[in-house]
C-alpha cells in the first residue's frame, strides 16, 4: 500500500478506513468494515474565499514542487534555515529568489517552456496559476479586497493579501528529498482548522487528490500551506528588501556590474548597511552559484566565454549573518572575442635585430601576445605579452643570420583570443642599417659558349630588379667580364673579375627578400645590342605560409650585339643570402660568386 494512502479514522468510527484516490468532483465509495462509506476529499473544507484562495496555492504549489528543481532546493533551505525557530518559509522572503528551469524540465512540463531563465519563484507559481486556468477566479476573489489591485499579478495579490502566508513542512523535514522529483503531498488549513479537533484535511500529491489524516502525524514529509502563527511578517527578523538598479555592460575586461543599495529598505526600517554583497551567476541552464563577495557596489566577471548568456543577481549581507532578497536579475552575453591588431609589421633594421611594431583599435583592453616560429618547426615560443596601455613595439635581439622566423600576434583578453596576425623575416647576413656593396667576385666557365679557335668567352652581365610596381628595370646595363688566357694550356675556366655591382640598401622598411637579376651573354661581336623582350624575377613573402615564393615582374627590352651571342641565361640573387653566395646558370655550366 502507498504509505500516502494510509488509514485514518472517519468523524466518530472506530475503525480504520482504507482510502482510494478520489477527484474532487466525483465521490468514491471506500469500505468501512462491512460498511460502504462515501467520502468526498473536497468536501473536507468550507467553500470560503479564503479556503478556495488557499486550495488554489496549494494546487499550484504542488504543480511547481513535483516540477522544479531549483523550487525544491529553495523550499527546504528556507525551512531548515528556521528564522522562527521552525520549518517555516514564508512567501515574502522567497517570492523574487531567482530559479534555473532546465531543458529536461521545460520539455516535461508544458507549463514551465515559456519560462525564462532569469524566472523567480514568483514566476513559476504564477505560471502554475495560469496553466491551471485558476489565475481569473483567484483574482476575482482576491480584488474585493480594497488593498488588492486587479491589475496584479496572483502572487502579488496574495502577498498583500496575506503577508504571513508560508509553505511549512512541520513533519519530516529530513525525508524531503530536493533532488527527486517525486512529488510531497501537499495540503492546506482551511479556516475553519480546530487543533486536535479537525480530523482530516485534503491534499494533493501530483494529479491525485485525496485525505489525510490531520491528527495523527504521519510518517512521510508534508507541505503545508497555512499562515504563520509567529506573524513573522512583522518580526525584526525579516529580510531586508533587495540590492536595486542592478546592471552589466561586456567589456574588454569582463563582464561589468554595478548595484545600489539604499538604507531603511527593509521592513520594519533598517538603517544599516550592509557588511557585504553577494554576486550570484548561472550559466545558460546551470544554477546559480555565488561568486564573488564584495565590500563595493561593483564587480567584473572575468570567466566568461564568447555568445555565451550569463545570469546575474546580487543579495546584500548584514553583520548579523541575515542575507537580503535577491535583485532584479539580469543577463549578459559575452562578448565577441577580441579583434585582431589592426597593423603589424616585422622589420629587420640592423645586424641580429628585428623590430616588432603594432597598433591596435582604440578601445581594446587586454594584452597582445607575440610569439614566433623558426619555420619548419612545428611549436611556438612566446617572446612577449604586452598590455594594451603599454608600448606597441618590440626588438628581438635573439636572432641570427640564415634563421627563418615567422613572428605571430595576437590579442587576448576574458572575452578569449583574437585571430592572429603574421609577418616573417629571413634574417639577414648583411647589415640592413648599412650599405652592402655587392661585387662580381668569380665566375666559373666550361668554355662550351665559345670555341677553341675564338679563344676565352667574353660575357656581358645585365643586372635587373623589379620596383613596386612590379616593373622591371635595369641596374647595370653591361657588366663587362672577360676571360683572359692565363694558363700554358688555354684559359683558366674559373677567374677572379671583383666588378661591383651596386651599393644594395634594403630602405628603411628592411626590404629583406629584394632580389636582383643577374642576365648573362656570350659575346662575340662588339657593337650595337640587338632588341629582345625579358622578364626579371621578385620576391614577395607570404607571412602565414612562411615562405618567400618568386613571380616575374615586367618585361624590360634588352640589346644584344648579333644573332651569333649565345645566351648563358639569368640567375638570381637575394638580399637575405650570404655575401659570399654563389648563382648558377644552366647553360654553359656557369656560376658567378659574389662578395661585399
């Protein structure tokens, strides 16, 4: 048998009666010894305003218990706080106490998906009225009443109608179980209740309506709606009203709140402040939890994540340990991560150095973290973070000629971390804060351009280079670089020629990956140079991919002495290689070193 279903005495029987679940507008014969008896649960009680007002609570705080999680937890800490020294909660001081309704439970119960997640208890009840289709009848009863206004919601109403109304749980408190969602049996006091006199009283328990016994204590925990006979509405004890105005703006650094408080809010007048604040926050569906205490009437929430709703109340705390209603609750998404830096530049302007330099936008707060990579490895390794109000520049002087370096920056802050920014450098062997001359040091010959019997070659050497515009034009129009005959046996096929080129400067900008055109011939006739179209080569780097691809630039016309010079072909020098580097050809099996 269901321990909630158990026998009671009938007015003046002697035996037990067993009791079957009845509605209350249909009676139910149940079995008295040999005696068939019928009994009505709902005709226990007086069909009086108040009696109704008070079903119609306990119904609806029946529908929200078997519900709700968060109204469980609330309901049982208020009671086994005890501030009349018994399991009482009165309404007053849990009516605007914030509740989380999860997903599971909205999809349970057709009357909590139109819930919010900033819902109070007040919200939950008075969704409970409306779902039940009672809210009109109690309102209607309850505005006769000249200090009740229409207008208000039914909690209010019943709130001003009746300030010692509570929910109590006078047996059993250690059975309540907050965390099951197995419906109490919950019941009322008419007001017609006579002490040990008054046998029986109704009470629900989910959809099912029944009796029970109002004498004999039972052994399972009740909630009992009745009005509180320690006029704790009146008492000195009662919880001051709430903080007030409470308010949150997302920022670069958080999630900032700010609250008011106003001395003699509390009923009766206090005036003194507070030693304390709570700030308590709920994530999308989670519970509230409290997370800071504050001495001030401000607080940022540094844990937050970006698109993500947070929740947000303040309760105030008293030197005496009393802790006020909660505030008005409010919610805040996070903020959109940061944006990345708008500008930044990797330069190398001396020897073994490289210069950092960056802006960001106006308003961000936080700090950029700059990191690097020596490509072809696959890890970072941070060089610097710097706060958004400090300098936007930094010199590595960790690095070294040959090292290819790929510099990553971002910006952080609570809100999370930007998309990054790149820029790389191949460091140089030269010193970009000075003019590196760059000679013609040796060219290596085969001899297979020109025959035994015209003797040693003679080359002529174009330079070319391509501008911003990616417009070739000559440097040296015609390097003139002679084989002579040096040996017993014929020419030397390697000879030392140390013809200077140009005084290279890599320009305030540290052009780095500046490439020049090295276009070489075979001449055999001297005199005016043939007309041809050719296109030199440059570098551009591409900073994510680290690497420095090459594209041709424009065409340049170039002269050449007759049809009878052969083309040795072009190579290429960069700004980045050793000033000792060495270019090959492909024809003639050429190459030329150079040196500073």
């Amino acid at each position: 048998m269901n321990k909630f279903l158990k026998p009671f005495f009938l007015i003046n029987a002697v035996a037990f009666l067993m009791i079957t679940f009845i509605s209350c507008n249909k009676d139910e014969n149940v079995v008295l010894d040999d005696t068939i008896v019928t009994v009505n649960p709902d005709d226990l009680f007086a069909k009086s305003e108040f009696n109704l007002n008070m079903r119609d609570f306990a119904l609806a705080v029946n529908e929200v218990y078997a519900q709700n999680q968060s109204f469980r937890k609330i309901i049982k800490e208020e009671a086994l706080a005890m501030v009349d020294d018994a399991f009482d909660v009165l309404l007053t001081r849990v009516v605007n106490k914030p509740v989380t309704v999860s997903e599971i439970e909205k999809a349970k119960s057709p009357y909590l998906k139109s819930v919010a997640h900033t819902a109070t208890v007040k919200d939950l009840l008075e969704n409970a009225f409306q779902s039940s289709d009672k809210a009109i009848a109690i309102k209607s009863r309850l505005s006769k009443a000249k200090s009740v206004n229409i207008n208000a919601s039914v909690i209010d109403s019943l709130n001003k109608q009746y300030p010692d109304l509570q929910i109590s749980i006078p047996v059993n408190i250690d059975k309540v179980d907050e965390n099951s969602d197995e419906p109490l049996v919950v019941t009322f006091v008419p007001e017609e209740f006579i002490d040990n006199k008054t046998q029986y009283l109704t009470a629900y328990k989910g959809d099912q309506v029944f009796a029970i016994d109002a004498i004999n204590p039972p052994d399972y925990a009740v909630l009992v709606i009745n009005m509180n006979e320690r006029n704790l509405a009146n008492a000195v004890e009662i919880v001051p009203i709430a903080p007030s105005n409470l308010t949150g703006t997302c920022t670069n650094g958080g999630i900032s709140l700010q609250w008011t408080w106003t001395n003699g809010t509390s009923r009766p007048s206090r005036e003194v402040s507070p030693v304390s604040y709570k700030v308590w926050k709920a994530i999308e569906n989670s519970a509230y939890v409290a997370i800071a205490a504050r001495t001030v009437l401000h607080y940022v929430d540094v844990n937050i994540e970006t698109g993500v709703n947070n929740f947000y109340y303040v309760t105030a705390v008293f030197a005496d340990g009393q802790e006020s209603e909660s505030s008005n609750i409010i919610r805040v998404t996070g903020c959109d991560r940061p944006n990345p830096p708008k500008t930044f530049n990797a330069v190398q302007r001396s020897l073994n150095s490289v210069e950092l330099d960056w802006t960001l936008e106006n308003n961000f707060s936080g700090t950029s973290e700059l990191n690097k990579q020596l490509i072809g490895s696959r890890e970072y390794s941070l060089v610097g973070s710097f706060p958004s109000t400090g300098d936007k520049s930094y010199f590595d002087n960790t690095v070294s000629g040959g090292q290819k370096l790929r510099y990553k920056l971002e910006n952080r802050n609570v809100n999370g971390t930007s998309n990054a920014l790149y820029d790389m450098v191949y460091v140089t062997y030269r010193d970009p804060s000075k003019v590196s001359n760059v000679y013609i040091h040796k060219i290596h010959s085969n001899g297979d351009s020109e025959s035994w019997p015209n003797g040693p070659p003679e080359y002529r050497i174009k330079v070319l280079n391509v501008n911003s515009a990616k417009q070739t034009f000559e440097l040296q129009p015609n390097i003139i670089c002679d084989f002579s005959g040096t040996t017993l046996f014929g020419w030397d096929r390697t000879q030392t020629f140390n013809k200077f080129v140009i005084p290279w400067d890599s320009g305030e900008n540290g052009f780095w990956y500046d490439m020049l055109t090295f276009y070489v011939m075979e001449q055999d006739v001297d005199g005016d140079w043939l007309e041809t179209e050719f296109t030199a080569k440059y570098n551009y780097k591409d900073s994510i991919a680290g690497t420095v691809p090459s594209e041709y630039g424009g065409s340049v016309k170039l002269k050449f002495a007759d049809t009878s010079d052969e083309v040795i072909g072009n190579a290429y020098l960069s700004y980045y290689q050793e000033p000792t580097a060495t270019i090959h050809y492909p024809n003639d099996d050429c190459w030329i070193s150079f040196k500073e």
